[in-house]
C-alpha cells in the first residue's frame, strides 16, 4: 500500500470514514472548498501536461479529481492502472464554466487530490471497462465481475433490483403474501427436463430442482391460504435462446383462490402495465386483448403474436382449391392449407424474389406470391389463379396497388409456423414495427390436448393441473383434441410473458384428464401423491400465472438477449465460464452419492 505524504494538520482537520466522506456520484457546488474522502475504481487518466485528470468510479457515479505533476502524491497517480481501487482525499474545487459536464451529476465540481491511498492494484485487463466495445461473449462472461463493472450491464442488474421490488410492493398492495416454496422435491413429468440432485440418505433416490412451484403453490391454496407470490427461482434443463437462460430464471409465482380467469387477469394486469410505466419511456397499449389460441395462429402464425405488425394471415385455402394452380391445388386434395401473407409496399420482383429466398433457407420449398399493379395482378400464381380469383384475394386481404402477398401451402401447422415467419420478416424489414410500443394480449381458450404425430399419442398441450372448459361432461362426451382448456398466456411484443391457468381441484377430473393422456390412477397416486390427496379432502377453486422476471427485464431494458439482464449467465452451451460450472467432481464424492461412474464410448470418427 502507497501513501502520498501530506501534512500533518490537514489529516487531523478532517475527522472522517475510513474510506469515505461521500460517494463518487453525490459531490456537487454546494460542497465547494469542502474537504472529502472518496473510494472507488480508477475509472480513466488523462494526461493534460502539468495536470493529471483520474476520474474516479464507484456504484454511484464518477468523480473527476485533478492532479498536479509536481505534487508529491503523482508518482501514485502516475503507476496507477485502470481499474485500481483507491481511496482519494482532497478539496472540491468548482469547474469553470467551460469545462463543466452537463453529462455528469458531479460534472459541476472536481477534487484536488491531496491524499491517495491504493486499496488494490489492478494487473492487465482482458477487457475494457470503460468502453462500450465488445469484448465478446466468451470474454465478457468468463470475467463477468469486470463486464458488470461497465455502465450498461451495471445499470440492467440496479434496474432488475429496482424491478423485483416494485413488484413485491404491488404484490403486497393487492393482499397476495410472499412464501417460499421447496428447492429441493420430486420429479415429475411437467414438460422440461428436471436437474436431478442425489439423494446421500436415500441410495438410488434423487431429489429434482423445481421446474416451477407448481404443485406447492396450489397446495398452499389447498392449505386455506387465499392470496400467494413468490419471486420463484425455477431450474428446467433446456437449450438457450435468445429469450430463454438455459438452466435457471425467475418468475413472479401467483396463485389465488375462488377465482375466475378473469379475476386472475384483473390482478395481474395493472401490476405488469405500473411496472413497464415506472421503469419505461415507452408507450403502453393499455388493452390487454383476448385472442383464442386458434385465432392466433390463423391470422398470426404463432401463439405469441407481435401486434405491433399490422398484418393479419388470412386462409386462402377455398380459393385455390380446384384451382389451376395445380401445385396447391394437388396439395389441399391431401390435406393442406394455404395461408396468405399481406406485403403491404412488397410489390416488386425484387421484394417477391427475396421471400422467396429467405422461405428456401428456412426449409420450405419457397413462398408463391401475387403482385398487385395499377391495372392487373402479376406473378406466376396470378396468371395461373386468373384476375378474378386474385382480385378475391386483393378484397379479401384488404390490400392495395403497390402491395403483394405470399403464400404458404403445406399442412395446417407448418403453414401456420412458416406464415408466421414471413409476418414477422415483413413487418421488420419493411419497418412496420413501432419500437416506441409495448403492445399487450392474452391468449385464451388452449386446447387441453394434442396429438404427437409421429406416435399417434395424445398428450396434454400446456398443463395437466388445467381445469378443462366444460369439466368432467367435456372430458366424457367430447373429442379430447377438441377440448379447450382454462389456459392462458401473457404476450408483449411477440415475447411470451407468462403462462397459467385456473386449475383444477376435483379428483375424478384429474384421473380421467390423465387416463385421456395415457396415465393410469397408479401414475397419478405415484408421481402426484400430494396433489391427489389434497384434492380429496376439500379443495378450493383456484388459478393463478407466474409472469417471467427476466423477460420482463429485458423488454424494460431493451436488451436482445436475455443474458444481459442476469448477474453471472450462463453461455448458450449452459456452462457457467467465470465458474468452471459444468464441473467433474471425485470419486469420493460419487462414491458418498451412491454413483457409479458411466463408460463414455469416445464418438466413432466420420
């Protein structure tokens, strides 16, 4: 540690913390002349001939103070690398006018240095912290305690805090109460793969990491609570996407008693809506609208649709069937559909042969389209669809001279997902997208069940504790695949928010939604013991949705991935790089865990 001598009288007038007076975002005019003590990173030096600037970084701010070379304290100042920890004292000067930084709460003030100390000396950086320049993913998360360090991801972390706070307020405001739910439970099959943890006590056993507090949070019902949250950590071992960590996140778990969908809709609307006003300068949709699963993937292709497109799909599939337009034509006879994307200012070759492209390298065969001109429709599917029948489509569609559209013909739900797509492109590469808008909708009426095509199954599409719509009578008498549930999902901006769902609470339903699903009584009285049990000794009607924390943050933040807005991420291999997570353990600690060891057969070289 290195200490600039300085006179005895000036220590002794200043009775002060041992690091600091102030921090590094609060000094301003009104401290002129006054002695302070300040502690933080060496954010900058700059060399201006006989005076040296440090600007000096803490969690709050940045203060710029001001060196002479012939001061005895420069030699410090002089070795000190960026990023250095040092604790400043000195005399808060007043910038003239002309160097004072609008930009800068302290940008008022500087402080003359009369004392340094070095806390901790900084060696070479692998990456920059007081530039905005990429220093690469695999850099920025291995060293991820400097990366933080920087302006941006600092500010994402306080504003996630600032966010999960709010919330709880408002939560608490509503009646809901906080409680914890169990970490460590029971495997069960709700979708996602489960984190396994060994049971030590317990050989051959394992505990799983909560996919979700689904089962605890309708049990607490089920205990005669009425209103509950959490801000829940939930661990699914799944790939990453750009909206989705891999491994863990977070989310504001709800349940409520005796409620309605709507109800579950009324509390958590105006809590989501306060949050994006508080913490966003852009403009909230206050309509929430309702959009049925089946419309939304109609007219949008996807059950998150973006609303800020103004596109809607249509289905075209009448017009072209026994049309001369034999390729789809050939195709409906076997069971496809068409759907038909509006390309509102698309009409040119250029913008046609581009789609059609951008179709092929996702895997269709490409996207037929119609041109619509002053005088006739053009293209090859025009010509061969005849004016008549594409002037149907031009009314249908509402579209004008000028716009073209595209079509999808393939089996219900690739031309739905392909269809989709295209919207979505349309609308961004002709920028019909407002990026001043959070645009909000619920999607409602799921189907309870779906079909695997490959095996002929059914199984349950969303979640099995869902109350089917119409209950037991719909479960006997209706065709599973026709039977919608009280399901739903909260979209903004074509990112899904939130799933839930009003549950249910009777035995006999929950036995014979699982028997639909190929699971006989004996799986349910095994994988949902307390589920099943407590359903049978009086259970309240209840629902409730657990809205994502971390996507919420990130449309907030206006941060493309995901990562950005979480303490220490993990990459899109799930590994924790700062950490070394993934990591081999010994075999001592196997051999306590009651595990063996498996045989990895080295990959046979192609």
């Amino acid at each position: 540690m290195h200490t600039a001598r300085v006179s005895k009288r000036f220590l002794e007038t200043i009775i002060m913390h041992l690091y600091r007076t102030h921090n590094c975002g609060e000094i301003s005019a009104t401290d002129e002349n006054s002695q302070v003590k300040i502690s933080g990173w060496v954010h900058r030096k700059r060399d201006h001939g006989s005076l040296v600037f440090v600007d000096l970084r803490d969690h709050f701010g940045l203060t710029q103070c001001v060196i002479d070379t012939s001061d005895s304290a420069f030699s410090i100042v002089e070795s000190l690398r960026n990023e250095s920890v040092v604790t400043i004292t000195g005399i808060v000067k007043k910038r003239s006018d002309d160097t004072i930084n609008k930009n800068l709460a302290t940008g008022e003030i500087e402080v003359a240095i009369a004392n340094i100390i070095v806390q901790s000396a900084a060696d070479t950086l692998p990456l920059q912290v007081n530039s905005d320049e990429d220093a690469g993913e695999e850099t920025r998360l291995r060293y991820r305690y400097l990366d933080l360090r920087r302006s941006r991801p600092h500010q994402n972390i306080v504003l996630r805090g600032q966010i999960i706070q709010s919330i709880r307020n408002r939560m608490i405001e509503l009646g809901f109460t906080e409680f914890q739910t169990p970490i460590l439970t029971a495997s069960s099959p709700e979708g996602a793969r489960d984190f396994l943890v060994p049971a030590r006590l317990h050989p051959g056993k394992f505990y799983a990491l909560p996919q979700a507090p689904q089962q605890f949070k309708q049990l607490v019902m089920m205990s005669g609570f009425d209103k509950y949250f959490q801000i829940a950590p939930c661990f699914r071992d799944e790939d990453s996407r750009a909206d989705r960590s891999p491994g863990e996140f977070y989310q504001l778990d709800l349940e409520m008693s005796f409620v309605e969908q709507a109800d579950v809709f009324a509390a958590v609307e105006p809590v989501i809506k306060g949050v994006f006003e508080e913490f966003s300068e852009r403009k909230i949709d206050p309509d929430f609208v309702h959009i049925s699963y089946a419309d939304s993937m109609l007219k949008y292709g996807n059950d998150k649709p973006d609303l800020r497109i103004p596109i809607e799909i249509g289905d075209v599939t009448d017009v072209f069937a026994g049309s001369d337009f034999s390729i789809f034509a050939k195709n409906i006879e076997k069971g496809a559909v068409v759907r038909a994307i509006p390309g509102p200012k698309c009409g040119s070759r250029a913008i046609a042969d581009r789609m059609n492209s951008w179709a092929q390298s996702e895997g269709a065969p490409g996207l037929g389209y119609i041109i619509f001109g002053e005088d006739e429709a053009r293209g090859p599917v025009a010509k061969a669809l005849g004016q008549e029948k594409s002037n149907e489509i031009k009314t249908r569609l509402n579209l004008e001279n000028g716009d073209a559209v595209f079509f999808a013909c393939a089996a219900m739900d690739d031309a739905a997902s392909l269809a989709g797509r295209a919207r979505i492109r349309i609308g961004t590469e002709q920028k019909l997208i407002d990026e001043t808008l959070f645009k909000f909708c619920w999607i409602v009426d799921f189907p309870m069940f779906e079909k695997d095509e490959q095996t002929g199954k059914i199984e349950f599409s969303h979640n099995p504790f869902s109350m089917p719509q119409g209950g037991m009578d719909a479960l006997e008498t209706q065709d599973p695949l026709d039977i919608k549930a009280w399901q739903y999902d909260l979209v903004c901006n074509g990112i899904e928010l939130s799933s839930g769902a009003i549950r249910n609470h009777l035995p006999d339903v929950m036995y014979r939604a699982f028997d639909i699903a190929g699971y006989g009584p004996e799986v349910v009285d095994e994988k949902f013991p307390a589920m099943i049990g407590a359903f049978k000794f009086g259970a309240p009607p209840h629902g409730g949705i657990a809205p994502g924390i971390d996507r919420m943050v990130m449309l907030i933040a206006e941060e493309p991935n995901i990562r950005e807005i979480i303490l220490f991420p993990m990459n899109g291999k799930a590994e924790d790089l700062m950490m070394s997570a993934p990591s081999l353990v010994d075999d001592k600690q196997l051999n306590e865990l009651h595990i063996r060891k498996a045989i990895i057969q080295p990959k046979t070289p192609q």
